[in-house]
C-alpha cells in the first residue's frame, strides 16, 4: 500500500498546487511505480493521496495528458502512455521523402562499442566526463534508399547490460526497447539542426561524395523531470528527403 502524500497544508500561490501534484506524479512515474501501457489508480484515489480536491487533480493529469506523458482512454481511464510504433513514431520521425510519403525505415546496426564520456556529451547527459557509456551506429533506408545515420550515445549507468545482441533482436522500435527493458521512458526532445560535410564513413552509408554537404541532426533525449538519457547525432542525405519540424508535425502517425 503506498504511503499518502500529502501536498501541503496552506493554499499555493497563484493556483499553483496542481503544479506539485504533477511533480509528485512524475516523480511517481520515475521510480516505476506506473509502468508504460498501465493504468493509473483512479483520481479519487489519487486526490486522497495527494490530499487535494478532484478539480486540482484533473489539472494535473490535464497537463501530463498534454505532455504526452499520460494518455486517457474513453470508458477505460487514464493510462501511462507507452512508446508504440503506429501511435509515436511520426511524432519523433521527422525526415520524410520530398513529396511528403511517410514510410517506416529499415534500421542496420552497423556498429556497436563501450567508450567513456567525452566532456561535451558528457554535459550534455549530465555524467561524469568519462563515465561508461554505450555508443552505437545505425543505417536506416526509407523506400529501399540509405538516407540517414545515427550515432547514438547512451549512459552504462541508466541501460546495464545493454548489448549488440538486445539492439539487434529488438522487436519494436528503440525508443519502445528503453521503455520495455530498461523501463526508461521518453517524453520530450531537444533537437538542433545544421548544415554538416559528409566524412568518410557517412560518405559510405549515404552514398555520396566525401565533403559533400548533409543535414545534421543534434538531439538530446529526455525522461521525467527532465532527466537526459540519450545523445543522438544523425546525419540525412536530403537529396530526396527532408526534415519536417515539429510544429508541421500535425499527426502522429494517422
């Protein structure tokens, strides 16, 4: 039985105690205690917990529900939102051919090493600079075309055990792995986009000119509180494709 959580005694100022109930329910989803795919307790249940009225309790969940983070279900109630392809994956996706066709890309795990943080990622997942870390290669194809790679880096501390073979075997999509295994959940990005030259490696994979111009692309990967949990660098040959940014980003994959 979980032990109340009281949220003060006295009145917030500016209306603003629903703003804790949403930092006591995160800091909930962070240890687990409501897994992706699960249902909450009922917001009865979760009023008393936080000793707050039903309509600052709806605010809160109104806020998660809007960050993505929770997901209401007509008839079913609310339930933890998890990282499910045909629902998501558009909404993290955002390269896709000139014409506007949207397809699922063929990933290829082309390398896949330990290393130690350099200084820049480093501060960029709030690690020690060289701490354990996992960094691995992707090739992705989209309409039989290799188009993109991504150079991922993510802490040992927050994915032990992380292998060749788990990113290999993986049914679904990686972001759906760090949720099922590792029950780290992503729900928000920070991504920074410029002009790069295409080295010899990625002139392999993209199938073009050494110093030939490609788009990159920087993201940092965020679970609850804002926790960082991934470094990502892709690079995208836009001969035939392009970056769609967020906000034209209407669907998630209708």
């Amino acid at each position: 039985m979980n032990t109340p959580t009281i949220i003060g005694t006295t009145p917030a100022i500016g209306g603003t105690r629903y703003k804790e109930v949403k930092n006591a329910m995160l800091a909930a989803l962070a240890a687990h205690e409501w897994k992706g795919g699960e249902t909450i307790p009922s917001e009865k249940r979760l009023a008393e917990r936080f000793g707050v009225s039903i309509g600052t309790l709806r605010k809160a969940i109104d806020e998660l529900v809007a960050d993505n983070i929770l997901v209401r279900h007509q008839g079913l109630g609310t339930f933890v939102s998890q990282h499910q392809r045909d629902r998501h994956f558009f909404r993290l996706f955002r390269i896709v051919r000139a014409d506007g066709e949207k397809t699922y890309p063929t990933v290829s795990l082309v390398s896949f090493r330990k290393a130690k943080a350099t200084r820049e990622v480093a501060a960029l997942l709030n690690i020690e600079t060289g701490a354990r870390v996992f960094t691995f290669l992707n090739q992705l194809a989209l309409h039989g075309e290799h188009v993109m790679t991504e150079n991922i880096t993510v802490p040992e501390s927050r994915f032990p055990g992380l292998s060749e073979t788990t990113l290999r075997e993986r049914p679904s999509t990686l972001y759906n792995l760090y949720q099922d295994v590792f029950h780290i959940n992503v729900v928000g990005t920070d991504e920074r986009v410029r002009i790069a030259l295409a080295d010899e490696v990625e002139s392999a994979l993209l199938g073009v000119e050494p110093g030939a111009p490609i788009l990159e692309i920087r993201r940092v990967a965020y679970s609850y509180h804002h926790v960082p949990v991934e470094v990502r660098i892709s690079h995208v040959n836009t001969a035939h494709y392009e970056y769609v940014g967020a906000s034209a980003s209407h669907d998630e994959a209708s």
